[in-house]
C-alpha cells in the first residue's frame, strides 16, 4: 500500500481504500458552506462563531463550521439524549449564555464579543471557567457542555483529521496489527465460503413488515400469540425463539432499521444508533451520561457495543451471602452455563478457552482469540512487570469466518476498531446480523420506528393489545401475550404511566449504572489504539481484590480510542479549549 503522510490525507479519501459510505460523510463536511442561521439570530451566531473561533487549537477550519452544525442540531430540535436537569434545554442555554459572554465583553474590553481578538474572547472564557464575575448559568456546566461539542464537531472535520495525521477512515480492508500497523488487502477466505455448499441465506430485516415468511395477514386484525417490544440482546432472542416454535410473532422497535453494510467509519455517524430522546441526570452527583448511554434501532444497544463478553464468576451470583449487602442472585452460574455456552458458539465469540480465572469452560470458545491492539500490547507489557496475570479478551466478535447451521456464513473482523459506530462488515455479534434475521426466516414481523406508548386491557385486566405509534399515526397489535424488553429506561417508564407490574413499588427504583475509570497515556511510540476489537486484553485478578473495603471487585480491560471518543471526555472533564486543548 502506499504511505499517506498528514500531508495527503485527502488523497486517500479519493483512494479505493475508503468505503463509499465513509467517504460520503466526510465529503459532506469538506463541502459544507456557510449558511444564514435557522435558529440564533444573526448577532447571536456571529457571538458563537466568536466562541467557536477562540475554542478552536488552530485555524483549520472556518469558526462558522461549528457553529452552523450547533445552529442547525438546534433548529432541527436534535440532542443527544440527555441533560443536565439543573440545565434548561439546549437552545436556551446556548441563547443566555451568548448574551451572558456579550455583556462581559462589554464590561471589560468595551466592545461586543464578537469585535474582541481571540485571545480578548480566551481571556472572557477563562474568566466564566473560573466562576468569576457571575453568570446566568452553572458556569461549569455552561463550559462543560460547549467545549464537548465544539470540540465533537471540529475534530470530526477532515482537515482537522489531516493536520493530526489520522487514517483511521480508511475502511474498505483490513488492518494488519502485527508489528508495524499498516492498511493491507485483506484476505475474507472467498474460497472457504464459495466451496462449501451452504449459501449465506440470511434474510435482510431492513423492512420485516413485508416480510413474505410472515404469518400475519391483516396487521390491523390479526391477533398475534406475542407482541416483542424491543429488539436488542433482550427482545431479539426471545423473538427467534418464538418464532422458531412456530407462533405467530410481532416485534416493535423504536429506532430505525439500519443495513450494516452502510454504516459509516466516523464518529459522528454513529450518533444515529443512540436513543436521543431528551433524558435528564440530575441528583447531587449529577453524572455526564455519555452519547451511547443507550441503543434506538433495530438490534438495540448491540449496535454499538464493543463485542466484549465475558462471562460472569460463579461469586457474582452470590454478593449478599459473601458481603453481606445487596442481593443473591434467584439462579447460579451452574443453572446459566448452558446457555452461556449456547449464546458463544451461536454468537462466535472470540477468546481463549484456558481462560485462567473461574471455573472451566465446557466447551471452550468457538474461535481464537482476536489480536490485540497497540493498546492491549502496551497493558500486557505493564501488567507483566507488575505480576497481574491477562489473557485475550472474550469478545463477539469474528476471528475467523464463521459458519452457523441457522443463519449462515459471516465474515471474520478486518480491525476496523470502531465496533461503536456500527460493524460494518457483520462480524460483531450484534443481534441485527445473528437472532434477528434467524427470527425473520421463521415468519416474524419486525416493524422499525414503531415507539409503544399504552397497552389495551380485556375484561379480566389481561393485555390484549398493544398501542404505539409509527410514522405519526397511532397503530394497535392485538396480541395473546407481551415480552417487554426494552432496556433499563425504557421498560420500567413504560410499566410506571401503564400502572402495570408495581405492586412492590419498586419498579424504577434501584437502578444501577456500569461505572469504569479510563487512564490515558501519552507515549514515544505509535500506538494506533483506533484500530482493532476495542476490549483486546482482559485482568480478573483483581476480582476479589485482597484487604478491599468495598463488596465485591473490578476488572482490568484495555481499551480502543478515536479521535472524537477521546477529545470529547477531554474537553468535558478539563475543559481546555485554545492552544491548551492543542497540547493534548
């Protein structure tokens, strides 16, 4: 392959080494041109520019490009799915904020912000970072949410992407991770899938609502044996399940219907697989909730999970009994092995069957474990000299191509690494390219942007329908039975304005998030943590850590990281913006 410097960056976005889907978007973003606002007036959006042109670590890129993307997300009503409850709605904040920089402008240089120099505007940001002065808003929270999408939206752009040398776009082969990493042709084994007489027959689910398999005739009528709500890794294998056994089957999903084959290699793109309905974080401790703090499509949150996988330990299951807090688990790890051994060789997870903690695999894992990345070679490195034990990570994603009798061939993971934004190649064992399709080849009917708001009750109180809405009309599914499974939000909300299922009050309550602490490094050597399954290695040593004051333990995994990923947390934890923000 040829070697392409910073300097040439966009050759190779011309080169056949780019998808057509990735080379859409960032074209999209190097022809974008300066447009009247939609949303501020003209004054406020010269402020923004102004903000956007002192947040900025160079000058790349135009200050109207951030700010035109901000103008047209707020004049579109889009977010990312939460806020601050202490926030007032995006639009408002972004309008008190505007007017608060503008009257400090005056108060201390005696012009507008937008007539002051850059490092005039620096000096004013510095100032509300540092709580002097007043302001109308939370200053952390107003400088917090700014320069986290400022700073999304500038190193999204492909000039940006140039001055910092990154090729992580680069899409259309595979990556080889050994030694010097380098974009290389990739080797799918065509003659392994051409030879063998089993066709890949997995049925596209991009509209199962005309699926010819489907048992439904009238939807409007038709009384169905089960309604599925949701179909992320709780709805789609029960879906495949009942259909399997012959019922007649419905499942609505609130997001869209995605083909994995469009899916774009950038950050930006991927916010399209994320639940972007407005939710808050608010309490004492008010924590950032993250853009994929959710799924929205069909095959739900395992859209933009990293494929890792490992199981749990025989002790989680009993926290109460070992700790004395919480609760034991109602089932053991010995009445779930079974299962977890079904879910590894139908998923093809990747891994190492002498994996050294816990108790022994029956089966072993189905494929050898995926190789690991500059980041997971520099944590095995680390942790050898420190005496903690790794082993490659379990992960659901392919090593190699992969047979499965009931849905067919699927091609082995080329180390794209950005198993977030949506596989693109069907490796990851997202539910979209595994239980859904082996559901809609058994006649179920899988209806996309189809958002339930009630159920119907008969006489006895049973449910005997469904309500949603789809495409703003209000549609019923009348039905025998419900499988509500639609995340740890969703499901409860829907059960609490139902009044359904709450006789212990405890529905909504309890919640628990999934906590983690990254570390980030800076290093000598090129580290490429961009490419290759995110979670590579894996530690439980520390699974019961010895003299903890805490129930319970953590594990040690490395992590995979991109340029928007990385300069988002930055920027959200630090709030750096300037010349500061370009030392990072």
């Amino acid at each position: 392959m040829k070697d392409f410097p910073a300097a040439t960056i966009l050759e190779l976005l011309d080169s056949d080494f780019v998808t057509a889907p990735t080379r859409r978007a960032l074209k999209k973003r190097l022809r974008a041109e300066e447009k009247p606002p939609r949303f501020f007036s003209v004054s406020e959006f010269e402020i923004l520019k102004g903000v956007c042109d002192a947040l900025a670590p160079s000058a790349v890129v135009p200050c109207w490009f951030a700010a035109g993307e901000i103008d047209l997300r707020l004049a579109e009503h889009k977010g990312n799915g939460w806020r601050y409850a202490e926030m007032p709605p995006d639009g408002e904040v972004y309008r008190i904020a505007l007017g608060e920089l503008d009257r400090l402008a005056v108060k201390f240089f005696e012009k507008d912000f937008a007539a002051l120099e850059n490092e005039q505007r620096r000096e004013i940001l510095r100032r509300v970072k540092n709580g002097e002065n007043g302001f109308a808003l939370s200053h952390d929270r107003f400088l917090e949410e700014i320069c986290a999408e400022f700073v999304e939206l500038f190193y999204s752009h492909p000039l940006v992407l140039e001055e910092i040398g990154y090729v992580g776009f680069a899409d259309a082969r595979g990556w080889n991770l050994e030694g010097e990493l380098r974009i290389t042709n990739y080797e799918l084994l065509e003659d392994e899938i051409q030879n063998s007489k089993v066709e890949d027959q997995r049925p596209k689910i991009e509209d199962q609502s005309k699926n010819p398999k489907s048992k439904i005739q009238n939807p409007k009528s038709d009384v169905v044996d089960a309604v599925v709500i949701g179909t992320g890794a709780g709805g789609a294998p029960i879906l495949a399940r009942l259909s399997q056994a012959g019922l007649k089957v419905v499942a609505l999903e609130a997001g869209k219907s995605f083909d994995y084959r469009t899916f774009a290699t950038d950050e930006r793109e991927q916010d399209k697989l994320f639940w972007n309905d407005e939710r808050l974080s608010a309490g004492e401790n008010a924590v950032a909730f993250g853009n994929n703090n959710s799924g929205c499509g069909v095959g739900g949150s395992t859209l933009h999970f990293t494929a890792y996988t490992p199981r749990p330990q025989a002790d989680d299951f009993r926290l109460f009994s070992d700790f004395g807090v919480g609760r034991d688990w109602c089932l053991s790890y010995e009445d779930l092995e079974p299962y977890f051994d079904e879910l590894e060789w139908f998923l093809g997870v990747s891994g190492d069957s002498n994996y050294p903690w816990g108790k022994p695999h029956r089966k072993g894992y189905p494929l050898p474990p995926l190789p690991l990345n500059g980041a997971a070679r520099l944590m095995q490195t680390a942790c050898e000299r420190l005496n903690i034990r790794t082993a490659p990570a379990p992960n659901a994603a392919l090593s190699q191509n992969y047979f499965q009798e009931k849905i067919g061939w699927r091609r082995a993971c080329t180390n794209r690494g950005f198993c977030q934004a949506g596989c693109s190649t069907g490796a990851k064992g997202s539910m979209d390219t595994t239980f859904l399709p082996l559901a809609a080849r058994h006649g179920a009917e899988i209806r996309s942007e189809c958002f339930v708001t009630e159920f119907e009750f008969d006489s006895n109180g049973k449910i005997n329908a469904v309500v949603y809405s789809q495409n703003g009309e209000i549609k019923k599914q009348p039905c025998k039975n419900v499988f509500l499974c639609a995340g740890g939000i969703e499901t409860p909300r829907l059960l609490l304005i139902n009044n359904l299922a709450n006789s212990s009050g405890q529905i909504g309550c309890n919640f628990m998030a999934h906590t983690g602490v990254q570390i980030w490094g800076v290093f000598d050597e090129e580290i490429f943590p961009h490419k290759g399954i995110p979670g590579g290695l894996i530690s439980e040593d520390t699974h019961r850590p010895q003299d903890a004051d805490f129930a319970g333990g953590y594990l040690l995994q490395s992590i995979g990281v991109m340029p928007v990923t990385y300069v988002s947390q930055l920027a959200r934890s630090e709030k750096v913006f300037g010349s500061e923000l370009g030392d990072w």
